[in-house]
C-alpha cells in the first residue's frame, strides 16, 4: 500500500487524458508514450483546456514541472516507486511499481534521520517499522552501477 495518494492513468492506449482535482484546482493531464525511446511524456490543460505545459518527460525521482508558475498546480508531483525497487520509468513499470505521486507528505513523515524507534508512534517515518529494525539495506559494499570503476585495484 502506498504511503502518498498517486495519480492513476489509462495505459492500454495513447494519448490517455484525465481529469484531476489538484486543491481547489481543475486540470487535464493527457499522457503520451513515445515507442521508439520508451519515454512517457504529460501534457497539462486548465479547466478551460487551455495548454500549460506541453511535453514535460517523465523522468525518475524528479518533480513534474518544476517551474515558478501561478498557473501550475501547488501541490508537486513527482515520479517514483515508494518500494524503491525501479529507478527508471517505462513503458513495462508505469503503472505498475513507478506512478506520478503527489509529493504532499509533511517532512517529519518523509526524513530518514526522524527514525524513532521506541514503539511510540507507528506513523513517524518511512524507514522506521517500530520492531527495532529498519526497512533499508545500507550495505556499502554494493554498488549496482555495473560501469563503475572497480574500487578493489583490479583491472581497469
């Protein structure tokens, strides 16, 4: 179950356009995908279908347009997979691990080093599960980046 409230698209056909309520604010969001990059994009309307952005790439971990505009919605939308098992977005893994999720969780829910483990409070943080142990596998030793330099002084 995810911990933030995320936005659901229609992926079987393309464009796919909804209607959402941001706050008090009326918008479309149309989601395009593009096949020959595997790179979904989101087009964003006013209540009037008046276009606010255009094109704006869904990338990883990064909020959606992430601009100074009155016109955009207030709450920030982000993409990513709250299990922390992909990294990328695409075609095989929107709408199933990765979604576009309202960013509007309050800091102390969200901060890693609010890790209360005392059995207090089962809602403090996303990393405490309250049972003494953490969530997270901060192993040093692994690095999953398969071109990295080796670090062992072996063979470059």
């Amino acid at each position: 179950m995810s911990v933030r409230d995320k936005l659901m698209f229609d992926t079987s056909a393309f464009p796919s356009s909804s209607d959402i309520t941001i706050g008090t604010e009326q918008f479309t969001i149309s989601l395009n995908y593009r096949h020959l990059t595997d790179t979904l994009y989101l087009d964003l309307y006013n209540d009037s279908g008046e276009p606010l952005i255009l094109g704006e790439k869904l990338v990883y971990g990064m909020p959606l347009w992430n601009i100074n505009d009155a016109r955009l919605p207030s709450t920030t939308l982000i993409v990513f997979d709250e299990t922390g098992v992909e990294s990328t977005v695409s075609y095989l893994n929107f709408q199933q691990d990765v979604f576009v999720y309202y960013d509007d969780l309050p800091d102390s829910v969200t901060d890693p080093t609010n890790d209360d483990t005392d059995d207090t409070d089962v809602s403090d943080d996303l990393l405490d599960t309250d049972d003494e142990t953490t969530t997270t596998d901060d192993d040093a030793s692994y690095d999953a980046n398969p071109y990295a330099l080796p670090t062992n002084g072996g063979d470059m």
